[in-house]
C-alpha cells in the first residue's frame, strides 16, 4: 500500500509539473513520452515488442503526433461540393501514419512466418487510436488560449472523477456485479455512482465559477460528464478484457503498484475524444 501511495504521489507531482508548464513545449513532450511507452506496452502484451522494425514504427508514428497537433502547420480544407462543410484533415499526420503502416506491412510480409495477423492488426490499431486519442490533450489545450488548462484538467478529470465516485459508491452501496468476468470489483451501483459524481461536479466546475449556471447549460454540462463517465469506464473494461486475454496481471510497471501507463489511462483514452468533441460541437467556453 505505502508502494502504491508513494507511487502515486509522484505522478500527481509530475502532473503538477507538466501542467505548470503547460504553455510551453513541456506539455507536447510530455504527451509524446506518454504515448511511446503506452504503445511499448501494449505491443508487449501482444509479444512484438521484440520486432524491432515494427516496434520503431509504431513509437515514431505515436511520438509525432502530439508535435503535429500543435503546430497544425500544414492543413488541408477540403470543401464537400454539396454544402459549406469544411473537412480539414492534417496531411502532415495522414502521411506519417500511412507511412509507420507501411513499414509495420512490410516487415509482415518478411516475417510473415513469425508474426500473425492477429498481432499486425492489434499493432496497427493501438498506433492509430493511442497517438489520435492521447494528442487530443493538446487540441483540447490550443481550444481556447484563455480557459486551455481547465478544458486539459477536466478532460482528464472525467475519467478519473468517475472511478473515485464508483470506488466509493460501491463500497458503500455496491451489491450487483457490473462485469464480474472482466472486473469483479466494478458494481452497477458504483457504475451509477460514477456517472452521477462526474455529471455533478463537471456542472459545479463549468458553472459554478463562470457565473453562467442555468438549466440549459448546466443540463447539457450534466449530460457531457455522464457520457464520458460511460465512455471511460467502457474504456477501462476493455483495456482489462485484454488484459485477461493475453494473461496478463498490468500492462508494466513504471509505476510501483499501479501498473504501466495504460493501466492509469486506458479509460483516459476514449474519454479525451470523447470530451474534445463536446466542447467543439457546444463551444461552451
């Protein structure tokens, strides 16, 4: 438990740090470290991590990308010839991707009698969603100069927000098994728990200090934790799902009894796009 405290503390303070400085190269950096060792790891659980060509494919295509997201030096607009949608889509992103998955292909094709499919399109995946997904932290940032670290810290939030009030409600009221194959702690009760706990205290964070609290904004507020509660803890469970699968117990251990980094934000990673969208589709800041 001391183990598991301690740990702990530290990253909260090296979370601290990198969000101090927050508007400075610090935080890309930081993004970028996250995701190599994210993806280290769950090429690790699928035994191709030892693959060295796909291994330094994957971890380049993941490391960019957050530098990539902020700078969007180079964009395209594409105009859909129906209407005035704007599509835009960063060629700078869609060619390093396209790229790493080239690589990845042709080394298949010259180890095809070590490496299945099964771990090539597991690899693919994990280089695509872990980058896009964890990258959103900068355009959640770049969102809005002014309000740029709250929107960061209550993306991060809604994930972690709800697993504390779900802990909590289902030691206190957790009596029905929620996936019990998957993760026999998680309860219906302390599901719910979640949801509620992140819906509330995203309407006392958005409103409360802006001074902009009524129904409306605080119902569609309400609504935007409780979704990314869902979404986190679907995030979770699959992250366990694999987990059990493969036979594993935690993806790594770079942090004394937590695990790796995709034990701590496997549920972060579907809530960051998650939260991303919201903000842009409401504009509530």
């Amino acid at each position: 438990m001391l183990t598991r405290i301690i740990s702990g503390a530290v990253g909260v303070v090296i979370m601290a740090v990198v969000l101090y400085f927050h508007n400075t190269i610090v935080l890309p950096i930081a993004v970028a470290l996250m995701i190599a060792v994210m993806l280290y790891e769950l090429l690790r659980a699928v035994n191709m991590h030892r693959c060295v060509p796909v291994l330094i494919a994957s971890e380049v295509c993941g490391i960019v990308m957050p530098f990539i997201y902020d700078n969007f030096d180079i964009l395209i607009d594409v105009k859909k010839q129906s209407g005035n949608d704007i599509r835009r889509f960063s060629l700078v992103s869609f060619a390093v991707t396209l790229l790493c998955a080239f690589v990845i292909f042709v080394t298949w094709l010259k180890k095809h009698k070590e490496i299945r499919y099964e771990q090539l399109f597991f690899t693919l995946a994990v280089m695509i969603l872990v980058p896009q997904a964890m990258s959103t932290m900068i355009r959640i940032h770049n969102f809005d100069s002014n309000d740029g670290l709250f929107l960061l810290i209550m993306a991060l939030c809604g994930a972690w927000i709800a697993d504390t009030g779900a802990y909590f409600t289902g030691v206190a009221l957790g009596k029905h098994k929620l996936c019990p194959e998957i993760s026999p702690k998680k309860t219906i009760e302390g599901f719910i728990g979640g949801i509620l706990t992140t819906g509330i205290v995203y309407v006392v964070a958005f409103c409360v200090p802006s001074g902009r609290f009524n129904l409306k904004t605080a119902l569609f507020i309400f609504i935007m934790g409780a979704v990314c509660a869902v979404i986190g803890t679907v995030g979770d469970l699959s992250a366990s799902m694999v987990k059990r699968q493969i036979g594993f117990k935690d993806y790594g251990k770079i942090m004394p009894g937590h695990g790796g980094l995709m034990d701590r934000f496997d549920s972060v990673l579907f809530v960051l796009p998650t939260f991303y969208a919201f903000i842009v589709i409401a504009n509530i800041i």
